[in-house]
C-alpha cells in the first residue's frame, strides 16, 4: 500500500533465509515483493538511507540489536513494520519477538492452517524424518532435511529428547 502510494520503501529479510529466493519477500500465498537480503542489523541500518517505510520480513532471525534499531527509525518518523513468527518450534517467544510487539502501537496475529485438522494453526511443528523434532535441538536450522507445518494449540506435539525417551523406557 505504501508502495502505491508513492512512498520511498526499503524491505530487508535476513540473509540466513534463502528458502524461496534471495531478493524477494514471497508470501505462502505467492504474493512476492523486492527485498534486500542483510546479514545484520547493522547491514540493514546502513542501507535504509531516506525510507519512509521501512518492512523487516523473518524478523525473528534478526539479533536483539534489531530492536533498538527499529525503535530509533520510528523515532525519526519512519514507519516500520516487521513480520515474523511470535513462537519457536517448542512454543517459545522467538527471539526479538517479545520486545518488538511490546513497542509496537498496532499489533496483528495471523494464523495460519493447521495441517492436521483444518483448524486455526498459532504453532510451528519442526519434524525430523516425519515425527516432532527434539526440545533440545537448535532454534534455527534454515535449509536442514527438517520439515515445519503449521499447527493448531491441539495438534502440537512436544519433541521428546532422546535421552528422555530412553530413561522414560528403562
Ligand atoms: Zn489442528
């Protein structure tokens, strides 16, 4: 909209995301838009120059750095606005995710499908070789042999640790 209406818009999206394609922000719907891949919040502070609006796509990716540099954008009277996703595979805060909605002075949850049931999903289920991914694996893997659904609060299954399932079972 910002675009249409004739403003000076820069889009940034973490680098460590190369899932879709490098320069472009690609919804799951397909819509796509021009992004510019940075590798750090300090990368993307150096190349928003005059923005009126700057967009943050994936922010979730971005170190706690990206909270402050929202904010002083803001302060200078660029509009901002990131997206990402507000939990982990284990149903965690995401990273800068808390602060940011925090700050933020409009706020909207989307859902997505769940892919079990139909239903409104709000998680993300991480499976390896087909069954839910270990608590205690890392928070991001981009581009592993891993797989993401989205999930509704019911279809989420807890990854159990292979240590756990090996005491529980002795
Ligand atoms: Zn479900």
């Amino acid at each position: 909209r910002a675009e249409i209406a004739g403003q000076r818009v820069a889009i940034f999206k973490p680098r460590i995301d190369d899932r879709f394609d490098a320069t472009d922000v690609v919804s799951h719907a397909g819509a796509r838009m021009r992004a510019i891949p940075v590798s750090s919040v300090a990368e993307l502070e150096a190349r928003v120059k005059d923005s009126e609006v700057v967009g943050i796509d994936e922010v979730q990716f971005f170190e706690p750095a990206v909270v402050p540099a929202a904010l002083a954008l803001a302060d200078r009277g660029v509009r901002v606005v990131v997206a990402g996703l507000d939990q982990d595979f284990r149903r965690l805060p995401f990273g800068p995710i808390p602060e940011l909605l925090s700050h933020a002075e409009f706020v909207d949850k989307l859902q997505a499908v769940c892919h079990r049931c139909g239903g409104p999903a709000t998680t993300t289920q991480r499976l390896v070789d087909g069954a839910p991914a270990p608590y205690s694996g890392e928070t991001v893997v981009v581009g592993a042999a891993e797989q993401y659904e989205a999930r509704c609060r019911e279809c989420h299954e807890p990854g159990v640790d292979a240590a756990r399932a090996v005491s529980a079972a002795a």
